[in-house]
C-alpha cells in the first residue's frame, strides 16, 4: 500500500485533478491511499474571508466566500460532478452555508480565534476531497470518502496543533480497516484533525505532508509519494539561483534539515513518522507523471560533492543575551532555555561563549515578553532582519576543507553567527537578510560547479 499526497497546485483544477485521476489509475495495484490539500490557494483566500469578515466587512467577505464557491463548483461540473442535485452539490451547499453563518457570526463578534480560523480553513481539505472521491468513482476507481478529523487526534493548540500519536495511530488503523479491506481507496484530507472533544484543528500551514507521512507510518505504507509542482528537491532555491540541479537521491537527515531550513517542497516535520518507520519518501512532479522526482531514503547514498545542498530561511531575529554571571557558571543555559519553552517558542540556531548566547527565533509573536523574562538574567538585545544559510549534506563533517570552501565564498559577506551542530549535517551562518541572494549564489557555484550524475540530475 502506498500513500499519494497531492499539494494544492496538483489539485488546483479540473485538468489537475483529471491528472491525479490519472497518477492513481496508474497505481492501482500499489493500492494507493490519496491525501489531499485545499485545491490551489484556497486555504488563503478562506482565511482571508475569515479576516475580512472579523473586521466587520461582512458583506465583501460573503462575496469572497461566493467566488470560493463558483471555483469548486466550476471545476467540479467541468469534470462532471455536482451538475444534479446529487450528494455532492448538496454537501458543497451544506458546506458554503455553515461558512457563511461563520462569516456572520465573525462580522458580529468582531474578532477571529484561532479555533475558528481552523474551523474555516477545514472546508478546503473537505472540498477537494469530497470533489476527488467522487471524480475517482466516476473514472472507474471505487473510492471511499474519509474524514480526518476521526483520526487525526491533536492537542488544542489551534492553528498549529500537534497530532496525539498514539490516539492518532490507533485511529487511523481502526478507521481505515474496513476500507483497505473493501478494496476502495480511502480519500483523505490533508492538514485537519480534531481535539479530545471533537473540536476541528490544523496541524500547521503546509501541514497535509506531515498527515500523509503519520498516515503511511501508521499502516506501514511501502512508499509516500508527495505529488508538488517542481521536479523535486533541487540543491537551492531556483528562483535565486538559475541552475540548482535536482537531487536524485537524499537521505532523511538531509531532506528533514533542508525542509527545516526553507526548501518549500516538504513540511519539516513531514519527515519525522516515515523515518521512524523507514518508509522512502518521493518527491513527484504532478504535471510530469513519468519524472523520476527525488527519492528520500534512509540509505546514504555515495556522493562526490560535499554538500547536497543549500538552504535558507528569511525573516530571523537573533537574540543575544550577555552576562558575567554566565562565566564559569552552570545551569545558565537552562535558565534561557526554560523562557523559550514557557513561550513555546522555538529556537534554531545557537552559538555561545563564556559570557554571551546568541539565538535565533522565527517567531517573534511573545518576544517582547520573552526579552522581558530574559533581562532578568543578562543584557539582552535583539536584531531583526537576518537569514539563515545553511549547507547541508551528510558528508559535511567529513570532508577536509569544507568550512573552507564556505568561508571563501563568503568572504565579501559579513558573518553574524556561525554553527555546525554535533549531528555534522550542516553548517549554518547567520547574515543579514539583504545579503541572502547573493551568498546563496556564491555558495552554489563554490560547491555545485561540478555534480556527481549519481546524485543530481
Ligand atoms: N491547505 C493547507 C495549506 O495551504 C495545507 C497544505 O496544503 O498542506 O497550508
């Protein structure tokens, strides 16, 4: 059995969805499951409904809300779906008019909570994939319509909640059984879950990846095939750098630190549940079907080059925190950490000396209150608009000269931070942000002037 995920570009319209028909027919003796994302930006432009509607502009809101709902239906009857008063089309109404009471209770109120933020952007997950499990049906694929939100358990941390791994597995085994067995392919909905009490959450933007990995973790998929709109992993960003390579071959190590760092292909924690269960992991074009993507592995695969490649990650603040108090003194760190912890607020790069730390916050929502808490300890200031660049690979502690290689390329380019954590899987600088195109550059041509065929295409 294999898990197919579909991103919001690969369902975005009716010729997408005719080409995930298509990828599943393909498939079928795999016995795929599909996963799926709101179709192209819907997540967006309902949350933008929501927002709108919060601040009192009930009726522009409505209008959003009514185009949202001409796209799915246009699509839909382009494939033939919800052109009758069938299950589909009065689902899709049940669905526009429960947002629309939403709208009107956010115009009333005023002010939009987290949980019903979650609470709006479900319908997206919910509206491709009810228009998917019928298109399936219609094509000759005997599918079964699933709701997440019976399986994926979370915690109530709305907007960004964490899925409950053990209630969650267990869930998904018990849920998905009965239509494994019927032969059917279950139609899943990506990013949604629900707390203990039934409430609807989401798992983070970007989040159906992570649902397709803890689904595949849980029935012990042989593969999870994330279907984007790019060739794969490539060795940078190439909209900044005009000829980064694609990846064949990369292992979970380096794939997790690169979707960490920015590479926009994978949700960072997507990773995590296929590792456990060392299920590979493909990166897939869904306009180009027959490309062979990248393949993310748990096998370290031989390479020439020193790195796999560079990532970046914009719109950082490092905190530094001085202290005398800190030298030759224990438990300092600690101290820090807990702040952070208490303000679940997570840190990504740290560099310390006998006095000071400096760190790294993407986030930046609690930090005046989390400054506040640190002062208690140390001096502490605070500099915005710095970039993460980092070279990943799984070679990088072993390869003689490679801070060298970095170091060169950066030498025009001042250096605020420099890490290279105990896992040796990157090494990591900090400059400002204006700086990133052209240290990206300088990196990529320093390490990617040749490529090994093996590895990158
Ligand atoms: N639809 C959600 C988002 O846009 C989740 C996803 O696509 O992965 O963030």
């Amino acid at each position: 059995m294999i898990v197919c995920k579909f991103g919001g570009s690969s369902v975005q319209d009716a010729d997408a969805l005719m080409r995930l028909a298509g990828i599943i027919r393909s498939q079928r003796e795999q016995k795929p499951i599909v996963v799926s994302s709101a179709m192209g930006k819907t997540t967006n432009n309902l949350l933008e409904v929501a927002r709108t509607a919060a601040q009192g502009k009930k009726k522009e809101a409505l209008d959003l809300l009514a185009k949202i709902k001409d796209r799915h239906l246009g699509e839909a009857r382009k494939l033939g779906i919800a052109v009758a008063e069938d299950q589909v089309s009065e689902t899709i109404n049940t669905y526009f008019k429960e947002m629309r009471d939403l709208v009107r209770g956010l115009a009333a109120l005023g002010e939009l909570t987290p949980r019903i933020t979650d609470a709006m952007a479900s319908y997206g997950e919910r509206l491709s994939t009810l228009i998917i499990a019928r298109l399936l049906e219609n094509e000759g694929l005997p599918a079964e319509l699933m709701d997440a939100r019976e399986c994926i358990i979370t915690d109530d941390r709305f907007t960004r909640a964490a899925p409950l791994f053990d209630l969650t597995e267990a869930a998904i085994v018990e849920q998905f059984r009965p239509v494994l067995r019927s032969g059917k392919i279950p139609v899943f909905q990506g990013f949604i879950g629900r707390t203990r009490d039934g409430i609807t959450t989401t798992i983070g933007r970007g989040g159906s990846d992570f649902t397709a990995a803890i689904v595949g973790a849980a029935l012990d998929a042989e593969d999870i095939q994330i279907w984007t709109d790019v060739d794969g992993i490539m060795t940078t960003d190439p909209h900044m750098v005009e000829d980064a390579r694609r990846i064949r071959v990369i292992s979970f190590n380096e794939a997790a630190e690169l979707a960490y760092f920015g590479a926009k292909v994978l949700h960072p924690a997507t990773i995590i549940p296929a590792v456990r269960k060392k299920i590979p992991v493909h990166v897939l074009n869904s306009s180009k079907p027959d490309h062979e993507g990248t393949l993310i592995t748990n096998e370290a695969a031989c390479c020439d080059n020193p790195i796999k490649a560079i990532a970046y990650k914009s719109g950082i603040t490092v905190v530094n925190i001085t202290s005398t108090r800190m030298f030759m003194a224990y438990g300092f760190l600690k101290k820090i950490f807990e702040i952070f912890e208490q303000y679940k607020v997570p840190v990504d790069v740290v560099a310390t000396s006998e006095v000071s730390v400096s760190l790294t916050v993407d986030e930046t929502s609690n930090l005046e209150d989390i400054v506040a808490d640190l002062r208690k300890i140390g001096e502490v200031n605070i500099e915005g608009s710095k970039s993460i660049v980092c070279c990943v690979g799984d070679n990088v502690r072993n390869v003689p000269g490679l801070p060298y290689i970095a170091f060169s390329a950066l030498r025009d380019i001042r250096i605020q931070m420099i890490s290279q954590g105990a896992s040796a899987i990157n090494i990591t600088f900090v400059i400002d942000d204006d700086q990133i195109p052209k240290a990206v550059r300088k990196l990529h041509d320093a390490f990617f002037q040749k490529v090994d065929p093996r590895i990158f295409e």
